[in-house]
C-alpha cells in the first residue's frame, strides 16, 4: 500500500485539471479579489495551490486520490450528477470512468500487461489500455475500489500512471523524450569512440593482411571499448533493463505465478549476452567463449534501438499533442465581475477564480489570446463588445469568425481580437467542449478489431521468438564444436541476432498508429471519431444516404417563388413586403429581406405594428398594409405548401410568398465528390416528395434515388433493402430523427452543428456546417486502411525474411539493430502520412472539386 509516496502525484485541483470538475475541493484556495484585470492577472499564478509531490506519507498520499473531490481530476461519474451533488450516502455506489496516462508503456504486451493488473482488481468492470496512445479508460465502483488500489497496481506491474487531461501529461511526454534524447546522444558518442577502438583491431590485428597491432595493444583497445560500453549498459539500456526485469516480475510482484513476456525482455536479454560475453572475451580470452569481443556491436545495436525509438516517440508524441490540443484548453483560472460596487473610477470590479467556481449567468472578462472558458454569448448594451474568436479545432471552421452583442460563444474557443465580456449558459459537463473531450477520450481508448487480433498474436510471437533463439544457440553450438570453428561465442550471438531482430513493435502498431493518426487529423478538420474501428468500415462503404432536412439543406429558409395579382410586379411586391419584414425577426421575415437586391431602395412604413403569431401591418407609399397569414391578410387560403406569407391591402390579395429549405452551397460538390469515387448517393427523407424531388433535381440525383415521406422505420426497412443487396451502407443524418438509420448502418455521421453529442450515436460527429466533410473523411479513411495494409504487410515480410537470415548467422548484431530499429520507425513514419495538412476545401460551384 506504501509504494504511492514513489510515484509522483500530478494531481491539481479539478479546477486545473478537467474542464468536467464540479464542486470545490475543501482545500482549495478561496478567490482573490482584485481592483481590475490587470491586478487580477498579476495574482494569478498564486491563486490556486498545487498538489504534485506535496505528499508527506504514503497515507497522507492515498489520503488525496481516495478523496471524491480530486476523482474529477481522473474522469467523470457515469451519472447526470458530479461527487459535490450526491447525497453522502450515494457518493461511493457510483459508477466512475476514469482515464490514465500510462507512462513506460512501449507496445500490445506493454498493455496487456496493464490491462491484467487492472482488470482483476475488485469494483473495477472494464479495462481498455491502447498502446497506440499510451491511454486507458477504466470504470470502477466507488466504494468497491479506491483510485489508490489501482494507482498502486499500475506501479506494481512497472508502469505510471497519471491523470490523462492534466497538464502533467505533456510535461510527463517532454520529460521522456528529453531523457531519450540524452540516452541516444550519449550512446552515439560512446559508438563512435568504440568503433574507433575496434577499427585497428579489424585492419591490423594479429592475424590480419597488415598484422601491425601487438597483443599488449589489441588488448588495451579492448578494454578502453570495454569502459566505455559501461555508459551505454548502465545509463542508455536502462529502460530495457527495467522493463524486462519488470515484465519477467510483474507477476510475483501482484500474487500471482505468471511469466509474462514483453518486447524488451528478448531485447535486454540480447544486450545482457553480447555484454557478457564480450567481457569474458576481455578479460579471459582464454576461457570458453574465447577472445572475441563485439562491443562495436552492442554499441551500434543501441544506438540504432535508441536513434528509432527517440523518433518513434517524438512523431507518437505528435499525434497525441494535436488530441491534447483539443481537450486541454480551457483556462485553469478566469476573471469573473464582481456583484460589488464598481471601483472610484466607475470601472466595474474583476476576481480571479478558479473555472470550477463558474455558475450560469456570471459575467466573465475574456482577454485575447485566452479561451472562452464556459458556453455563453456577449453582453448586450456595452460599446465595443465584439472581436474575433478562433473555433478551428472544434467546428473546423479555419477563418477567424466575428462575434458581437448577443452572438454565441463557445468554450475552449480562442478570443483573438479585443477583451470582451460574456454571460455565461453552460459549464463543465453541460457544454459542447465537454461533450467533444468525452467523444474524444472513448475513441482514444478504442482497440479496433484489427488490432485486437495483432494484439493477441504478440505474446506467442515473443515465445516463439526465445524458443527460436534457444535452438539456433543451441544448434550453432553443435555446428561450431564438430567443424571446430567459431565457438560457444558465435552460437550465442547467433542467438542474440535472432533475439534483437524481431520487431513485434512495429507489428503491433502498424494499426494504431495508423488510426490514431487519422482520428487526429479528422479533429483538427472539425470530424470527431467515436469509434476508431468506424475508420475500417468507412473505407469499405459503397452506398452513401443523406438525410433532407438539416443536412443536405440547412435551417435558413430561401424564397422560391412569388405570385402577384394581376398588374403588381414582382419587384413592387418585394418592395412592399420587405418593408414591413424589415424590422421583424421572425425567420420568414429574414428570408424576405434576404431575396431582396441590395442595391434595392428602403422604402419607408409608417405606423408599423407586429402582432404576434400572425405578421405585421404598416402604410407603405399611402396604402395600408399587412404581412403574415392568410386570416392576418384577410384573404382566403390557397393551395401552397411549405412556409409562405400573404401581402394585401385593403382592396385584396396582393401577393404570395412561398418559401423553401436552402441547399448547402457544398452540398452539390459533396455530390459529385462522393460519386467520382465511386459510391452510389441517395436520399430518404421525412419531408413530402415535392420538396425532396426539388432538391435531388438541383444536387443532380435520379428521383428514384430519392425518396420522400420517409418515417423512422421505413428509412431503417429501407437501409436494410440496401445491406440485403450486398451494399455497404453509410448514413449521413442529423443524429436525432435517424436514429435507428444510423444504428442499422454499416458506417454513420451525426451532422449539424445543433446535434447534441450526449445523445448522438453515430460513429461520427460533424462539428461544422462543411458537409464536404464527408468526403474527406471517406477518402482518409480509404487511406488509412490502404497504411494498415502496408505497415502490417511491411511487418510481416521483415520478420519472415530476417528471422531465417538471423538463424543461419548471416545477420550479424549490429545489422539485426538497425533492422529492427528501422522496422518500427517506417510503420510510425508511414502512419504519419496521414498527418498531412489536407487540401482546401472546394468552393461550391466547382463540382467534384
């Protein structure tokens, strides 16, 4: 139970650690008032203590993850209430998920391994550690299981653990890649100075063409190769040491009498053998391996292990930034106006507090380059409240938006342009940001069913690979004994080549990291990811079917026809109607004003007047006036369907106006786009087959693609008409009304930037109004299997081509080194191609652009 004073305790106040941190920790440190922005700024930094290593016993450390006020800190309760809202006596039976950063974890045994340690702890119901990111996801009881427990088992397996939203976590990444940064320059240097060493022994040594080098000196080379291969054993193989000693202990270590096998156990093993027996070749060079040494080996083999795993974690360490960009990004503290009097100067008063503190309807003071910490809108009624934010990473939206007075505002967005002050909607768990942090961390922690099964294959290969070795050892040996050449020496480094150069490494990640990196570069271009795996089956889908309403078309009505009495033109009758629409909001009103041209002149009402629910009156050019339904206008009803507004005066009925759904402008380009590719497009919608029939003709569809009257079961009846025919079937819907279509489908989108992502089901969520974004997830996702593809093809090929080579000791150490070295790093590399920045978007009147 005391082992938890040895691991570093990242944890912050959930005010600074999770934007999903309700209620205030009892420790927390009260606001601090302040006379303005800027003194509330300059006190900052000393507003909130911090709870790293601050720990003074094991018991005051288990103490502090035990504590229900720091779990937020680690996840959320799998409730619609936080710890500081439950009743004592429910706050230990809920059930929490709870995410970890996992710190040493370099491959599938890595995680297998601490999947075991976790996975048979009491209270804890599920385990999904990926190796890929370097996370896992766990639900446990409170009341059944303490943080603590399985903080401590994480550490008893060999690994760290930490809170995976805290900012520890990328200081924990810059730490690790600085520490193999050193151990990779230090055994470059001490390479170069042993291969300095050996040289004369390879061209001048006794024996050789030249044969200038006495004993005395091949021997002092040797031993200064020897001095130096010290650094590179103790300091750069460390953690392979570690990790094998860990992995071969792991099970003692918990109770129980398993052997498990990671991939630096053959790794270290090779090391620990070339060392010894090179340093028996040394000092003893008359013993049983005789006096052959390999320092040169070793020496390179590491310093090829170290040169591609420092790469590997650098570009591993890219994708997980671009996913940490997105759910760390809400301010740890913000300045929220005070209720007190304003200062002398009439200046209102500004407090720094923690953003666990926000309630809906505080104001708060947004300075640029800060984050909106909260969804709410800028105050109306103050001059100057209007600037530019930045929602790239949540909406996809590249371009700078303007918000004024009223406008929306989102959390975790960037203000770029002017202090401004907003009023606060929605905080923690209730905002979009946070629902788009939780979408985020279930993907993370997915295992695809691709991996799953590589994953699965790891630990027999690593068996394998030491039963390999143990019979190529064993089968030189004899050669060597009966031929009288090589040696016990050479049959072991035999071994040691076969041992080093498997790489189950690039094996086991040639599927996440393939998928991670393109769920990451799908969230930079504003496409969440609920389910890795969907990327699989999205390459695969031939049959696309959008829904109507809200997706191919948008909220914003547009007018489609006007039909006037006799002698009236059309452009008098906008006029008219588009004066009185002109200070109304209803969205009819708009749409009118809209269809108007803007070189158009404004004629003036008098005496205007809006009557609720039925339109508006006013004299316009001497005549009265009225706008709005046929009862409101005095005139008889007609046949028109879909919105509309009567204009008549007092002799009659002037006008009608009919209106209709606005297309996207991309939505014919995503049309075209998705049919270049090859996919066949249809349309089922609830609306009535006019309107769906006008659409198809506009975005090019054939009408018997498109389908109108459609309920809820008749869209599913007809999707699986679709999957009975052999089609793989991708639905594109709003994430609410087709939600048994997207349940039934191979592959679907939730698209609209109103679709609430609690309830959103899809495998993904379109954060934007860029329905293009459906292309270019399809053509990421086809990209992504054809990687897979190849860095499992790649894998495969290397091992079945090496292993033989190693075995009949045609692979020497250093070689196997630099195999396995470069093997793991062209699958992180050709993963990493998904990266890319992807092109433009295409404007809408380039079709299939």
């Amino acid at each position: 139970m005391h082992q938890i004073i040895f691991m570093p305790l990242p944890l912050r106040l959930p005010s600074m650690t999770s934007a999903l941190a309700v209620g205030a920790s009892p420790v927390a440190a009260g606001p601090l008032e302040a006379s303005s922005a800027s003194d509330a700024a300059a006190t900052a930094s000393c507003a909130f203590p911090t709870v790293a290593y601050a720990a003074s016993s094991a018991a005051d450390a288990c103490a502090l993850v035990d504590d229900p006020q720091f779990w937020p800190a680690f996840g959320r309760p799998l409730s619609e209430q936080g710890p500081a809202d439950v009743a004592p006596d429910r706050a230990n039976t809920l059930l929490w998920e709870s995410r970890l950063a996992i710190e040493g974890m370099y491959c599938a045994a890595c995680a297998l391994n601490v999947e075991d340690a976790l996975r048979h702890l009491p209270g804890v119901e599920t385990v999904s550690v990926s190796a890929g990111s370097q996370r896992a996801r766990l639900r446990w009881r409170a009341g059944v299981a303490r943080p603590s427990q399985w903080l401590e088992a994480v550490q008893a397996a060999g690994y760290r653990a930490v809170p995976a939203q805290d900012l520890f976590a990328s200081e924990r990444r810059r730490r690790e890649s600085r520490g193999a940064l050193w151990r990779w320059l230090v055994s470059g240097f001490c390479m170069m100075q042993v291969m300095m060493y050996a040289w004369p022994a390879y061209v001048a040594g006794p024996g050789s063409a030249m044969g200038d080098l006495t004993g005395e000196q091949e021997q002092l080379l040797r031993w200064a190769s020897w001095v130096l291969t010290l650094p590179v054993m103790l300091f750069c193989c460390g953690p392979f040491f570690s990790a094998a000693w860990r992995d071969l202990t792991s099970g003692f270590r918990q109770g129980r009498l398993s052997l498990r096998i990671g991939m630096d156990v053959p790794v270290a093993l090779g090391m620990g053998i070339t060392f010894v027996v090179s340093t028996l070749g040394t000092f003893e060079p008359q013993g049983i391996f005789g006096r052959e040494v390999y320092f040169d080996s070793l020496t390179m083999f590491v310093c090829f292990l170290l040169t591609g795993r420092w790469l590997e974690l650098r570009l591993r360490n890219r994708t997980a930034g671009a996913l940490d960009a997105l759910m760390n990004r809400l301010p740890e503290s913000v300045l929220r106006q005070t209720r007190d009097e304003a200062s002398p100067d009439g200046e209102p008063r500004y407090e720094r507090v923690a953003l666990h503190r926000v309630r809906v309807g505080d104001l708060l003071r947004v300075l640029p380059g800060e984050a909106f910490p909260a969804d709410g809108v800028l105050l109306e009624g103050l001059p100057h409240n209007s600037t530019q934010v930045d929602e790239a990473l949540l909406t996809g939206e590249s371009r700078p938006l303007k918000r004024g007075p009223g406008d929306a505002l989102i959390a975790g967005s960037h203000n770029l342009a002017a202090p401004v002050l907003m009023r606060v909607e929605r905080v923690g768990k209730d905002t979009r940001y946070a629902q788009i942090v939780a979408l985020m961390e279930q993907a993370e922690a997915s295992r695809p069913r691709m991996a799953q099964l590589v994953d699965r294959l790891a630990r027999p290969f690593l068996i394998v690979v030491l039963l390999a070795a143990a019979g190529a050892a064993v089968y030189w040996w004899q050669v060597d004994a009966a031929t009288g050449q090589g040696g016990p020496g050479h049959a072991l480094m035999v071994a040691v080549a076969v041992l080093i150069v498997t790489c189950p490494c690039a094996l086991t990640l040639a599927t996440p990291a393939a998928l991670l990196a393109a769920a990451g570069t799908l969230a930079r271009q504003g496409v969440l990811v609920r389910r890795l795996s969907a990327l699989e089956a999205l390459a695969s889908v031939d049959t696309v079917v959008f829904d109507k309403t809200g997706t191919l078309t948008s909220d914003a009505l547009t007018l489609q026809a006007v039909r006037t009495r006799e002698g009236l033109t059309r452009g008098l009758a906008l006029a008219w109607g588009a004066a009185l629409a002109r200070q109304s909001l209803h969205p009819l009103s708009r749409a009118l004003v809209k269809a108007t041209t803007a070189a158009q002149d404004v004629t003036p009402v008098e005496n205007l007047r809006e009557h609720s629910g039925r339109g508006l009156t006013g004299t316009v050019d001497g005549r009265a006036l009225r706008l709005g339904s046929p009862l409101h206008c005095g005139v008889p009803a007609q046949a028109v369907f879909g919105p509309h507004a009567m204009l008549s005066d007092e002799q009659g009925w002037l006008a009608t106006f009919e209106f209709g759904e606005e297309i996207r402008p991309d939505a014919g380009a995503t049309v075209a786009a998705l049919r270049e590719q090859g996919l066949a497009v249809r349309m089922l919608s609830g609306d009535a087959p006019a309107p769906v029939a006008r659409v198809a003709r506009e975005l090019g569809l054939d009408l018997a693609d498109a389908r109108g009257a459609c309920a809820p079961d008749d869209k599913l009846t007809t999707l699986r008409q679709l999957q009975a025919q052999g089609r793989r079937v991708a639905v594109v819907g709003d994430g609410l009304n087709d939600g048994p279509a997207l349940a039934g489908a191979q592959v679907s989108f939730a698209f609209g930037p109103s679709v609430p992502l609690a309830r959103a089901r899809a495998d993904f969520v379109v954060l934007g109004e860029h329905l293009d974004s459906v292309v270019q997830a399809q053509t990421i996702a086809r990209r992504t299997l054809r990687i897979v593809r190849q860095n499992i093809a790649w894998s495969v090929a290397y091992n079945a081509a090496c292993i033989p080579l190693a075995v009949a000791g045609l692979l020497p150490a250093w070689a196997a080194g630099l195999g396995m070295a470069a093997s793991s790093l062209l699958v992180v590399l050709n993963a990493l191609r998904l990266t890319r920045p992807a092109a433009a978007r295409a404007e809408p009147s380039l079709k299939g652009a």
